[in-house]
C-alpha cells in the first residue's frame, strides 16, 4: 500500500514539475496534479493499449517514437476530463508528453521500487 501511495505521489511530482517546464501544460495546483496522476494512471491501464495497437504500424515506422504521441492523447484526454488541468494544443502536449518521460526515468531510476 505504501509503495502505491508513493508512486502516486512521485508521479504527481512529475506531472507537476512537467507543467512547470512547459509552457501551455498547466496544473493549478499540487492537489490537481494528484487528480491529474489518478486519472492519467487509469487512462493508461485502460486507453493506452488500445491505442498502441491501433497505432502499432505507425509506431513501428517511426521506430517507437509516435508512442508520445499516443502518450500526448492521453494527457489531452486527462486534460479534458479535469477542471484546473489544461494543455493548449497538440505542441505543449508532445513536449509535455516527452518531459514527462524524461522526468520519470529520472525519478523511478532514483526510486527504483524493487524491480
């Protein structure tokens, strides 16, 4: 339970710092980033294989590289789901999508949970 608790903590972090980075991703709080974490983790679960297999020729075209793009649908779709989160645009949410990345490896390789 700890370890749940505390991987929605850092991924909240993450969604944070990346709105913090990238101008048109924005949080209006810390609160609503944790929000934002929940519903971007079920999002995952549920949307993201869907959407990876639906997408799988293309991302094999572009050696893994359209998998921000499916990650930026993602974040767009939390986006609109929630009040105080809101990316302006396909742009801020590539690089959104990116940072975001960029930011977790960091964290979960500091972190590194048992794996």
């Amino acid at each position: 339970m700890y370890h749940l608790f505390l991987v929605w903590i850092l991924s909240a972090f993450a969604l944070f710092l990346t709105s913090r980075i990238v101008k048109g991703f924005q949080l209006a709080s810390f609160g609503t980033a944790m929000m934002a974490s929940l519903v971007v983790g079920f999002l995952n679960m549920i949307l993201r294989p869907l959407l990876l297999l639906l997408t799988l020729p293309v991302n094999i075209l572009t050696l893994g590289l359209f998998t921000f793009v499916v990650n930026a649908i993602i974040l767009r779709t939390a986006a609109g789901m929630l009040k105080d989160f809101y990316i302006k645009g396909w742009g801020p949410a590539i690089l959104g999508a990116f940072i975001l990345a960029m930011i977790n490896v960091v964290i979960f390789w500091i972190f590194p949970f048992g794996q």
